[in-house]
C-alpha cells in the first residue's frame, strides 16, 4: 500500500506515464520506445495542467467575479476536482480504489464485459470518492468497496459505449474515455441528439467552429472565437476592460495550445495502441481492445473548448433557477468542458445542440451536488482537507448521478427526487447503449454487403 501511495502522490503527469512505460515493455515495444512514449504523455500531461492553470487562474477569477456581481447568495462553495480530488485519495477508499478497479477491470476483460484496459490510475479517485462518501452515509466500510466496483464497471462499459463517438469525431482510434464528468453525463446527450433531429427546423440548425468559419471567415477561426468570448466573460465580470481584453488574449491561447499539448499524448499513446492491438489481436482475434484514458484528450477539440466557455456563465445562470440550490458553481466552471466534452461528439460538434443537453446536464448535475453537498462536508472533515466553517460540495463527482443513485440505494434514503434520477440515468444509459451498438451492427453488416 505504501507503494500505491508513493505513486499517486506523484501525480498524473508522472504517474500515467510510468504505468505507460510499464504496459509498453509488456507489449514488447521495447525499453526506448516505451520510455520515449511515457516521456511524450508526461509532456502532454504538463502541457494540460498548464492550460488548466491558465483556464482556473484567470477564467476562474472572472467567474468568482460574475457570481459576486449577480449577487446568488449561495452558501456552498463549489471546490471543483482540484479540491474534491485529494479528498478521495486522503479517505479510507483512496488506496484500496486502486486495486479493486483494476480488479473489476480484469474481470471484465476475461469475461468480454468490456474491452476497455484501463491505464488511466489517476482518474480512479473518482471511484474512490463514490465509495468514501458511501462509507460515510453507511458507516460500512464493505458497502464503499462494493460502491467502487460498481462505479468501476459502469464506467468501463461507458467507455465501450461511446466507442463510435471517439473513433469517429475524436479521431482517437483504439483508446476509450471511460472516466469522470465526460463519460457518465455523455448519456443524456444521444437520447436529446435523436430528440432533435425529429423537431423540424430546430434539426438544421448547425453551429460548430467549421460552420462558424465558413460564415465569418478569419473572424471564426477558434483562436479568434476564444478571444470573443473570453472578452465577453471578462465584461459580464465587470473587470476593466483591459483585463477584459488581458482575459481575450488568454481564452485564445487556451483554444490554441490545448490541441497542440493533446498531440503530445497522442504521439505517446499511438506506439502503444498499436503494439497492445496487434499482441491482443494474436492472442484474442477480433478482440478490438482500447486503451482508456484521461478525458482531457477530448479538450483538444476546439468545438468542445468554446462550448465550456459558453457555459461559465450559463452554469451561474441554472445554479439560480434550481429549485432550493445552495451550490455556487465556482472550481469547476474554468474546466466546464470536461462535463459537456462527450456530448459535443455525440452531437458532431453541434454547438447548438450541447447548448440543450449540456444545460440538462449542468442542472441535474447542480441538483445532485445540492443533495450531497453534506456529505462531502462530511469527507471534507473525516480526511482534515476542510477547515471549519466552510460549507464545500463540487460539481464534479459529488454531482454525479452514479455516486447520488449509490449512496441513497445503500442508506435507502429513496425520495422522489432519487426516482427521477434513477428513471432519467438509467433510461439514457440504455438508450445510448442501445444506439451506438445498433449503429455498430448496421456498419458491419454493411461492410459485409459491400
């Protein structure tokens, strides 16, 4: 457990590419390729967290700003994954995490439950967090072991599900997203996608940083579309308008260097794919295994980008119109994209339509995290990470369905709210499930005819 612990403590920029560097030996790649790709994705991984850093630091500002200005008066401070992270991997399920999903990861793979093999250790803290915070409502330690499996199978077969939405709109051939926000919100998205497409006139609707261009020419180039929308932000903040414009400048240089940062990991991973397809495709014919990895990948799309900017403020907006919310979204509306970045591919980068489910999203997320928010209070102060006095919940993962649907289920703390969620999870969940396995049968079967 000690050596568990030296290395999450790590981090991910660290960590990702050693068990990179680990799985590219097992698949034969060698020691200098396998050392060149783990050193390619830890310059990746640095390359995002400075980007992150560039988006919390200054976007973060203007939205703490814009939530002074219209005066919300909620109380519970949103800590976003930053501060929810540590919380997870300090509680009691934070060590054990690690070795259950990937124990539930290699019981899946044997028994063609999913074809997901799971690199991404880092991103586990959130199955650690759904089973601290059962513990803590139960008082029994088994029930979050059994809360983190779950939460682990579930999100392997999320990631066999969106398998299309990767390979065709994010152009990540062999690897799968199973992981966070991005995944386990991504469900709402198909079933309001194919709900759109059967309303006339909305259906044409098509607005995407290609059809922006098109229109607007060097205008709607996205280093252009960041700096409109950063100034905007900057504005509705009230800052002065050269730090609005300081804000611009930022924005831009966000939706230019994250695609040219995610091509580092990429550079790193495709090595790897490679190798573990054709050594997986010997042992297992037709097994088509993916690598799962981090959703930050998926932020180097520049429709998913411009969306998480129009949702800083959106997000404030549906925050007030909760029905007895408390929460103030703040940690996580700089990386707002990581909530609504599958989505943006399930509707082929539709900017219009991510505007619809993503609200969706954003409110049941908002919702959830009213519900929880005590009970990361609760970790908050078991794991000495909260100072006395602060009311803290996050958006990311305490406003998860998954970890809402578990903790209510085992304390069978059951209202109509926990049914409403239960029937719109699951519902979409099979919806997508259903869809996307449809949708890969009928390219089989065409190829076959052709």
């Amino acid at each position: 457990m000690q050596v568990i612990q030296y290395i999450v403590n790590l981090g991910p920029s660290v960590m990702i590419p050693l068990i990179i560097f680990i799985v590219g030996l097992i698949f034969g790649n060698g020691i200098g390729k396998s050392l060149r790709s783990g050193i390619s994705i830890g310059i990746g991984f640095v390359g995002i967290d400075l980007v992150v850093s560039l988006l919390t630091n200054n976007l973060g500002k203007a939205a703490e700003a814009m939530a002074k200005n219209f005066h919300l008066g909620l109380e519970v401070i949103d800590i976003g994954w930053p501060g929810t992270s540590p919380m997870a991997w300090a509680s009691n399920m934070g060590l054990i995490a690690i070795p259950v999903a990937i124990g539930v990861n290699l019981i899946m793979l044997v028994t063609k439950m999913t074809k997901v093999v799971n690199v991404d250790i880092w991103n586990i803290w959130h199955m650690a967090f759904t089973g601290a915070i059962v513990q803590i409502a139960t008082g029994n330690y088994i029930l979050g072991i059994i809360a983190i499996a779950i939460h682990a199978a579930i999100a392997y077969k999320l990631g066999d599900i969106y398998k299309p939405v990767t390979d065709n709109f994010f152009e990540l051939e062999g690897i799968s997203v199973p992981h966070g926000t991005s995944a386990y919100m991504g469900v709402f998205a198909k079933p309001i996608d194919d709900l759109i497409d059967r309303i006339p006139v909305i259906n044409k609707i098509t607005l995407n940083s290609k059809t922006i261009e098109t229109k607007f020419g060097v205008l709607g180039q996205p280093s252009i579309i960041g700096a409109f929308l950063g100034v905007v932000i900057g504005l509705l903040a009230r800052f002065s308008i050269a730090k609005s414009l300081q804000l611009g400048i930022q924005m831009a240089a966000v939706m230019v260097l994250m695609p040219v940062v995610v091509k580092f990991i990429m550079e790193g991973l495709i090595p790897i794919s490679q190798s573990a397809k054709k050594v997986m495709d010997k042992r297992f014919k037709g097994s088509n295994f993916t690598i799962g990895m981090d959703p930050a990948l998926l932020l180097g799309n520049s429709d998913v980008i411009a969306a998480g900017l129009l949702f800083v403020p959106i997000t404030l907006l549906i925050a007030i119109i909760v029905p007895g919310n408390k929460v103030l979204p703040f940690g996580d509306l700089a990386t707002i994209g990581f909530f609504i970045a599958i989505a943006t591919g399930v509707h082929h980068g539709n900017i219009f339509r991510v505007l619809i489910s993503g609200s969706c999203i954003m409110f049941i997320t908002i919702w959830i995290s009213n519900q929880m928010w005590t009970l990361q209070d609760k970790l908050g102060r078991a794991t000495h990470l909260l100072a006395a006095g602060k009311k803290v919940s996050s958006l990311d993962q305490a406003g998860s369905p998954i970890t809402y649907l578990l903790t209510k289920g085992f304390t069978l703390e059951m209202s109509i709210g926990f049914f409403v969620i239960l029937i719109l999870f699951v519902s979409a969940f099979i919806y997508t499930y259903v869809s996307y396995k449809k949708d890969r049968l009928y390219k089989v079967d065409s190829k076959k005819n052709s």
